[in-house]
C-alpha cells in the first residue's frame, strides 16, 4: 500500500459483518483453496488473511509485485486479492503479467484500490482483472466475490480436466480404430479357413499363428461330387452356379458346426482337416459325425434338385495321420494347406468310394474302434500308393 492510500488500519472495514457473524452459508463452506494476498502494507496483508482463513481458506502472503509472481509459480494459487498501488511493479502490472502465463488465463484476480472506483475499475478490467473491490473493504462483499469466483474456477477447471480427458480418448482412438480394423481384416482372413469360433480365439491370442509351418496329427476329409462333370456339360452357367452355391452352403455349415478347418474348395469338392489350428479332442469322430450328417445334408439338396433330373450323389475319404501345415502361396495369393502322406490317402480313398460312401482307412478306424460301425472291405491298391490299403466302408456311429 502506498502513501497515497487510506491511513494504516482503515483499509478493511467489519462494515459486513465480522467473520462470526456471517450467515451459516459461509460458516459451513470450508474449502482447500489457496488464496494469495498481495499488498505493500504488512498490516493489509494479515488483516486480509485472517479474514479468508475464517472462512477455511489457506492464505498466502505478498509484499511486493515481484514476490506474488514467484509464490504463484511455486504455491499455485487458486485466487489473488491484489493491491493497485504498490512501490516498484503496481497491480495493474503483475495483473499483466499473470495473463502472460497461459496457464494463469483463468486465475481469479480480484484487485483493490482506495483510488477513484470508476477509473481504476476500467484500468484493471483492461490489465486483465476479474473483479474490483474498493477500500475500506466490506468484508461480506468481499467474501461473497471470492466464493463466486472460485466456484467460476473450480468449474473451469474440471471442464479444463474433462478436455484434456477427451483429448487423450482422441489420441488413442486413432490407434484402437486402427487396431480393430486389422484384428476385423485379420478375422475376415482366417475365417476364410476356420470356423468363426477357431478364428477368433487365434485373434484373440488363444492359439499360436497358425500360418507358420508346423507339424501335427489331423485327420483329413475328402469329398466329392459324382457325377458333377456329365452334369456341368447339360446345364446352363447360372443353374449350375446357383446349385454349387447350395452345395457349398449346407457343406460349409457342417464343417463350422464340427469346427473343422477348410483347406481348400475343388469346384465340385472340398478338403476338410480337423485338429489344426487348435487340437480338438476325438478328431477322428468328429470327422466322421460330418461326413455322416454331410451325406444325410446331401440327400436332401438331392430331393430338392430332383426337378432339374440331377444325378448326383457324394463320395467321402477320411485318413488321420501327420502331417505339415502352415501358410502356402505366394504374395497376394496365400492359402492355408495341410500337406503329408494323409492327404493323399483321404483323396484316394474317396476316389475310391461310390456314391454315397465315406471310406477310410484301417489304421484311421482303429483309433476309435468299438465307437463306429464299419464294414471291411478288404486291401485295395490305391493310386500312388506303394502297397495296398485295408480300407473299410463306414455305416454310422455305435
């Protein structure tokens, strides 16, 4: 406080009311905020912080400019009561210089002079101040105000945290979008091959990558449509697209219900393996489940087709054994195969089966004998084999 001001003592007037008497809206509103207090006059200064200490605040303190500047770097306050007319650094400079800080643009700063109100109102709303009291101070004027603009701030400030929330959601939305569309584009690719369980339990980590090569016992399912190519010369394109299409759809609900992985389609075939990505439990039975319900599937299709004079009938092979699976093409064009000695033993035997037949071999059946009802038909020399096959021709499930 300079000279110029009031006499020592006379600046704060209990014209309002002392701190006891207020209304009980202020003796119940307690608050940890910080309240800085700048004036050159010792006396100001701890008359003005008792005042915002009864009513809960924290209180600190500044004689000068300078000081308030460095205690709002270090302590943060959440509102200053500043002094106008002070030696050296006045209010309307630390005012401005508060406003230079971007991180003080919402600082409460409520400034006091015993100078001429309406000018002095007009220099400090134009340095930047909130708010204006004049000298002697009315004490319940001025806690009215600070409560008001500390409520102003405190809503600030967590609009302020809200955004900053939101900004850090959208920072990383980029990056889960983008990790949802390649764990979607990820799915689409393996669903391809598996059935939509097996993919996404490979998407989600609950199985090793299943395109690197590796070995593992499957047991293969070869079928084919017999009959297909005398049929394919008589009949128009769109028909005999529009029938593969059914055929293709009943056979491909069967494979995901078993969660048997396709290999590949063949025009009027597929192959089908079971064990791989993920080891299933009785893969063998379950091989044969589909192929029975694919044969019973079939007939049905067949009595749909019968206006069209269709003569067509289904030819199934089922071996188990080793063999290498993993990713198999070239950039652009990659497939998942399965590649041994047991592919070409289900191919063949389903070369071999008539119509309506699931053949397999001997040692396959034998790893669930006593649970399937199979009628031997003796040792068979099949294509590309080097010794003869004992191959059975497979009823059902006992």
């Amino acid at each position: 406080m300079s000279a110029a001001g009031p006499p020592q003592g006379a600046n704060y007037s209990p014209s309002g009311g002392s701190a006891a008497t207020q209304p009980q809206a202020w003796q119940d509103h307690t608050s940890t905020a910080r309240i800085l207090v700048v004036d050159d006059t010792p006396h100001n200064v701890m008359l003005l912080c008792d005042l915002v200490e009864a009513q809960g605040y924290a209180a600190i303190a500044a004689e000068s400019g300078r000081e308030a500047l460095a205690k709002i770097a270090t302590d943060t306050p959440q509102l200053v009561l500043l002094d106008v007319v002070m030696p050296g650094m006045d209010g309307y400079a630390v005012c401005r210089a508060i406003r230079k800080d971007p991180k003080n643009a919402i600082l409460p700063v409520v400034m006091v002079t015993a100078l001429d109100p309406a000018e002095e109102r007009i220099k400090g709303l134009g340095s930047g101040a909130d708010d204006f009291l004049t000298k002697p101070i009315n004490e319940a004027e001025l806690l009215a105000r600070v409560r008001s603009l500390l409520r102003i701030k405190s809503l600030y400030d967590t609009v302020e945290a809200q955004g900053r929330q939101l900004a850090e959601w959208n920072a990383t939305l980029q990056q889960r979008v983008a990790e949802q569309v390649a764990h979607i584009g990820r799915l689409s690719q393996l669903k391809r091959f598996f059935s939509p369980q097996l993919a996404e339990l490979i998407v989600a980590g609950g199985a090793d990558d299943p395109l690197r090569s590796h070995r593992r016992d499957v047991t293969v399912v070869f079928i084919d449509l017999r009959g297909f190519t005398e049929f394919a010369e008589g009949v128009d394109p769109e028909s005999l697209m529009g029938m593969l299409r059914e055929f293709h759809e009943a056979m491909g609900r069967l494979i995901i219900d078993y969660q048997g992985t396709l290999e590949r389609f063949t025009g009027d075939g597929m192959m089908i393996f079971f064990n791989d990505p993920v080891p299933i439990s009785d893969p063998t039975e379950r091989a044969i489940r589909m192929a029975l319900a694919m044969q019973r599937e079939f007939r049905k299709l067949c009595a749909r087709w019968r206006n069209r004079r269709v003569e067509l009938d289904l030819a199934i092979g089922i071996a188990e054994g080793p063999a290498t699976i993993g990713a198999i093409g070239f950039e652009g064009r990659i497939d998942y195969g399965a590649i041994g000695p047991v592919t070409n033993l289900a191919a063949r035997l389903c070369d071999q089966a008539q119509g309506g037949a699931i053949l397999a071999d001997a040692d396959t059946l034998g790893r669930i004998a006593g649970r399937v009802d199979a009628e031997p038909l003796g040792r068979m020399s099949l294509k590309g084999m080097s010794k003869a096959i004992a191959v059975a021709r497979i009823r059902g499930l006992r």
